[in-house]
C-alpha cells in the first residue's frame, strides 16, 4: 500500500511540475522583464528584431501620414536622393521594416532650417481591405519636437496603436493624439508596449548631411521603397462643400417614436 | 497634400475607390447577427474573417488564424484576386488592363470574402523588375514570380470597438432587479417570465474597426545632459541608529498528543430499502365511483398522454358524454326559460397536446450603423428586441454598458416602446445605459431602442 502511494505521489509531482512552471513564466505578475529592444537603439534595430520574431507583417506596405504644423514641408527620398518637398501632411505607404528618412523644412519661425528625422516602420495595421488610406500611422512633426531638435536635442517617439480593452477615457478630437512623456533613462518602447502595440518610432535630431549631392546611400538606410495613396475625405470639407449631411444629432423628446428607414444613405468614403 | 503620382512617374494608376452601398449593405448584414434564446447562445462576430486563397495561402500562424482560417469556408469564385492573379502569372507578365480588373474586384469585395489585403502588391511590378539595392524585402508582385510569399491577412482585436455580448465574469440578477457583472462594453436584456424565472440574454457582438494612436516621447541630448554630469549631490549611506535584537526563543509550546481516542464503528450491514419509485403525471381518481367514472381505465385521464389503440375508444367515451346528457337528467330552470343544451355531432380526428413549456424566448439583436470609424465620427447603435415565446414577459430591462472607446450623446437615445431611460457612468470613464420598460411584452410584441455614440 505505501509503495502505491508513494509511487502516486511521484507521478503527480512529475505531472504537476511542468504546469507549476508554466503558470509561473505566464504569471502577469512577473515584476521584471528584460526587453531586449529599446527605443534608443539605432534605427533599423527594432524593426530587424520584429522581423525575425514574427515575419508575417514583413513586405507589406503600411499607410503613413507625416503631419505637422502649417506650412511644414516634408520631402521624402527616393532613388538615393531627396524629391521636391510637399506641405504636410503627406501620406504614403511604407514597407514595414524600413528605416525612411525624410527632410523637413519651412519649419515655422525658423527660415532656413531644415532637419532630417527617420522613420522606422516596426509593425503594421490590419484594416479592413480597401480602407487602408483612411487609417495611416499619424506621424506628428510639434513645433516643440521641431524647436528641441534644432536645439540639439534628440527626441523620439514610439507611435503605438492603443488597445482599446484598456483605452484611456479621454475624449481626443480627430488629429489630436495622447502623449506620453518619458525619462531618457526609461525604455520608451517598453512604455509604448504597456499601452498597446508599437507601430513605428520617430527619431528627430539635428544631424544634418555632410554632402547632399554625395552618395546618401547610408544616409537614406538605403532607401526603401514608398508609394503614393489617395487621400482620405475630410468630413468637414465635405461638409462645408455640401456633400456630405451635417449629421446633426435629433433631440428625442422621450416619447416613442418611429424612425423612418432612408435609402441611399451616404456614407463617410 | 499628398505626392502626385504623375509627378514623379513611379505609379500612373488610379486606386479604384470601394462599391459603397454593396459594402454598407453587407456590412450591416455581418453586423446584425441575431441571437436566439432557445437555440442559440451569445453569437461573437468576428471582425471580418479570411480564408486562405491562392493569393495568401500561407502558413497560418496564430491559433485565432487557425481559428478564422478553419471557421470560414468561403471558396472564392471566378474573378477574384487569388485566381486572377494565378492565371495572369502562366504567362510570367500580367496585363495593366488585367491588374486594373484586379485592383477593383478586390476593392469590391465584402471585409469577410477571400480577397488578399495586401492590395498593394498586384498592382505594381517596379520592384520585382529591379536590381533592389535597397536590401529591403521586398512585397511580393505578379510578375512572374510565385504568389506563395505573400501574406495571410490577419486582424487584430485592439484595433476594434467591441460592443455587445457578455464578458466574463456573466450577469447576475440580484434580488432588488439590479443587475451585477455589465461588464464594460457587455448588452443584455434581462426579465421575468409569468412563472417567475428570470432570463439574462446577452445581445451579439459587434465590431467597430477604429484604431486610435497614441505616441511616448522621449527627449535626450547633449543640452540635457549637462544638467546630469555635474555632481549636485553625493547620496551618503546612513549608518543605521539602533539595531534590532531579535531574542532566542526560550520556551515554545509543544502541541499535546490526544489522550483518548473516540472509536467510530462502522456499520454492520447495510439495510436496503427500496421503494417503488412514483411515475410523474400518474393521478389515479380517487374516491370516485365506478359509475360515474367508467373511463378510468384509458391513460389520457390517467396520465395525460393517448395512445393510438385508444382514440377509437376515447371517441366512444365523448359519445357516451353527449349520450348521458339526456332529457331525463336535471334541467335547470331560470326566469322560465330552460337551460339549452349543446351538442355536436362532430367526433375528433386528431387531437393535439401542447407543452407550453416556461422558456426564456426574448429576441434580441444589435446592430451598428459603421463598421470602420474615426475618432469624432458618430455611430448610431440599434437595439431590436421581440418576444418570440408562447408567453409575455415582465420587467425587461435592457442595459448597456459602452466601452472606454464610445461617449453617449445626450439626448440622442430614442425608445419605440415607453421605458424609462437611466444614464449612469461606468468604471471605465464612460457610460451605462438602462432601459426598464414600463409594460409587460406579451407574444409577438417587440420594440427598437436606438442611440448615438461619438467615438473618442
């Protein structure tokens, strides 16, 4: 009798560890964990890593909307050289996984300079085919990212799409976006992965070119390739030009009432 | 603003804009999924669902892939991307016209059919015909090349609005007909039948493509650095003040074997006693006369069922009742007039028992007026519900509680039935909506209960 429960006791310690230790390394609770990937690493390794982990995103293209304040011009590159600037926003749609940079210019108050941020494209988004215009990654070029960098500051930020199990209850008006402030000590991509998932990092610092009519090859990251897209309407300027109904919201007086079906109903494009 | 496409030459094609009304129709024929109460449960809409094609036939990876890819059994028809594009690449070259004609049969076909998303990559073959000094991987293209690197198109649920349904933990009815566990973006409608049971109906689920973006920022640089490399202070180790002796335990408290031993005994044997066991539904007439009960015997009295040997003889037993109402029995007299007596030659040729059983049948279904929205767009939620049992129900309450996502316009909810509308905040930063209808809905009847929210 003792040699059966003793060998039960065996058999349920061997079948009860491998659980123990899994519920241990899924534990949520786990206080550290060690990201190998950081947002200060150089541009280009992020976007590497995520390719070996997970390469199903890989050579898709991602919309991308690059906006700022007025006037803002923004030339992308091509080729191995930079094209005639445009006034932002500019979308287009980048290969995920490439490092793009870009120049900027005609940045308000400060005539004549110009700054030349990159843009690493780590992951992509999942809309609905057809749609991908209508919900590019917003790139924002502030005035004060602009003012720091001219000061010789190095900013970056981690654009994240938020997980809207946990979105934060805070109304935003279209364009706007929720900014988070880090330490240069903290990892802002480990922040950026606490609030949903990180889609691409702004680097914006003051490193200028040595020789813009020399080989830019390494400059450019190698110049990914980029495509045009069309743009998305927007519903005010609809609005304003007539096409589009104003969408008023009727009061209900709280009596029931029957609410008569409209055919043909536009639709936002 | 955007780049020209002819002004730099890199694509002289137009993007072919989606079918918009085909789109909205289908999209709000996914998002009404409704739920049955006796056959089915709470139904979750996906948000759109794939199937692997010739296009995307690749490896599928996560289990919600496997999941989507298994579920969805929707074989692509003649024209769609996926066979267009093999049969173009026989040759190795694939027509503009033709690529054109891919283009807007993908863009045309519904989120859930089996078209490849990555739209981009048929309809330019720049990259495949050049030298790539990039490095970059390049997307795959028509041009010759096999169609078996591209990609399976995937979703991701944090780009989508849910509302609807019943989240864990589920919705418990407390005694005072509130309700417990509305989970944020959780809608049921709970209510009480004629016998008192108490339903909880969870609606479907309904998806909202609306991915916000939020960004960190970190700034570092050399200006403020300067502020980290002087020394501005020297943390100095404190040297503890008092130290704590911990005591040796002196004595400890030895734990007391039993004394005595109380022995239970067990039994001896076991006595069985077992009885017949009562059929439900047998009620034997008791004190009842022969006479006046010479039908007894059948079992559509006894027990409330009938066989076929005996409809012959309960057709008798409904002769011999119209036979017993004879002229020689009592007559009632009133105000002179006698009593008339009714009866009906007509003999049953089938009869028919119904169990009307006590079930929970309230119907109930949401739908959403977007599919895909921005933040500031509005999207209109409707709720229709209808009693589909055999009784009326009571006390319907109808409660939805919005995600973090979605704010209720004010004033915006409209009720075809009389209910009284309740607005209270949730523990997310957003709202919980409850309708509590005034009057009972009785067989057939139903109701829409509709409202606006901005999503933020």
């Amino acid at each position: 009798m003792r040699t059966i429960l003793l060998s039960c006791l065996t058999l349920s310690s061997f079948l009860l560890t491998p659980t123990s230790s899994l519920v241990a390394q899924t534990s949520p609770t786990l206080p550290r964990v060690h990201y190998l990937l950081d947002s200060r690493q150089p541009p280009g390794m992020v976007a590497s890593a995520q390719a070996n982990k997970n390469p199903t995103p890989l050579g898709a293209f991602q919309a991308v909307s690059v906006s700022g304040p007025e006037g803002l011009q923004v030339a992308l590159a091509k080729d191995g050289m930079f094209l005639p600037p445009l006034e932002a926003p500019v979308t287009t749609a980048m290969l995920v996984g490439g490092v793009y940079r870009f120049r900027v210019t005609n940045i308000p108050l400060r005539p004549g300079a110009e700054l030349y941020p990159t843009l690493e494209i780590i992951d992509r988004l999942y809309s609905p085919p057809g749609r991908e215009h209508r919900f590019p990654i917003p790139v924002q070029l502030t005035e004060e990212d602009l003012r720091l960098a001219l000061k010789g500051a190095f900013v970056t930020r981690v654009i994240y799409v938020e997980d809207n199990d946990n979105a934060f209850p805070f109304a935003f008006e279209p364009g706007q976006q929720r900014t988070t402030d880090v330490l240069p000590t903290d990892n802002a991509l480990q922040v950026a992965d606490r609030f949903g998932r990180p889609v691409a990092i702004l680097r914006i610092g003051s490193r200028v070119p040595t020789n813009l009519q020399g080989d830019l090859t390494q400059f450019l990251y190698g110049c990914p390739p980029w495509r045009p897209l069309p743009v998305a309407p927007d519903r005010d300027k609809l609005i304003e030009q007539g096409l589009w109904p104003a969408g008023e919201v009727a009061e209900s007086d709280g009596q029931p009432t029957e609410e008569e079906i409209k055919q043909d109903y536009p639709r936002i494009p | 603003m955007t780049y020209n496409p002819t002004r730099y030459g890199s694509d002289t094609r137009q993007v072919a804009l989606p079918c918009r009304i085909p789109s909205l129709r289908i999209a709000v024929a996914l998002a009404c999924c409704c739920v049955f109460i006796t056959t089915v449960g709470c139904g979750t809409l996906l948000p759109y669902q794939q199937s692997p094609t010739s296009v995307g036939a690749q490896a599928v990876n996560s289990p919600a892939e496997q999941m989507i890819a298994e579920s969805s059994k929707i074989v692509p028809t003649k024209g769609l991307a996926g066979e267009a594009v093999e049969k173009s690449s026989e040759n190795g070259v694939v027509p503009q016209q033709e690529l054109l004609q891919i283009r807007t049969v993908a863009y045309n076909q519904p989120p859930n059919a089996a078209v490849a998303s990555e739209t981009y990559a048929t309809e330019d073959c720049e990259y495949c015909n050049s030298s790539n000094p990039s490095g970059y991987p390049l997307p795959p293209c028509a041009c010759g090349q096999s169609p078996a690197g591209q990609l399976v198109p995937a979703w991701d649920r944090q780009e989508y609005i849910f509302d609807g349904g019943d989240q864990e933990p589920t919705v418990m009815i407390r005694k005072d007909w509130s309700s417990a566990g509305v989970n944020p973006t959780d809608t049921v409608v709970y209510y009480e039948t004629e016998t008192g049971k108490v339903c909880v109906q969870p609606t479907n689920r309904v998806p909202i493509y609306a991915p916000r973006f939020g960004s960190v920022r970190q700034i570092a640089g050399v200006f403020l650095a300067e502020r980290t490399q002087g020394a501005m202070r020297v943390h100095q180790p404190v040297v503890a003040g008092s130290i704590e002796e911990r005591d040796v335990v002196g004595t400890m408290a030895q734990p007391l074997a039993p004394e005595g031993q109380q022995q239970v005994h067990l039994l001896d044997a076991i006595h069985e006693n077992i009885a017949g066991s009562l059929v439900d539904g047998i009620v034997p007439p008791h004190g009842m006369s022969e006479a006046r009960v010479a039908h007894e015997g059948t079992e559509v009295l006894a027990l409330g069922t009938i066989t076929d040997d005996e409809i012959a003889e309960l057709g008798e037993f409904i002769q011999n009742a119209q036979t017993w109402v004879a002229p020689e029995s009592l007559s009632i007299m009133m105000d002179g007039q006698v009593a008339g007596r009714l009866s009906s030659a007509k003999n049953p040729a089938e009869i028919y028992v119904y169990e009307i059983r006590d079930k929970c049948a309230l119907r109930v279904c949401k739908t959403a007026s977007h599919s895909i929205a921005n933040v500031g767009d509005t999207v209109r939620f409707t709720l229709r519900f209808d009693n589909a049992g055999a009784k009326a129900v009571r006390n319907v309450v109808l409660s939805d509680n919005l995600s973090a996502r979605l704010q209720y316009i004010e004033g915006s909810q409209q009720s075809s039935v009389k209910s009284s509308f309740t607005l209270t905040p949730n523990s997310v930063g957003s709202q919980k909506l409850t309708w509590e209808l005034e009057e009972s809905l009785k067989t057939g009847e139903g109701g829409t209960i509709s409202f606006d929210c901005r999503v933020r």
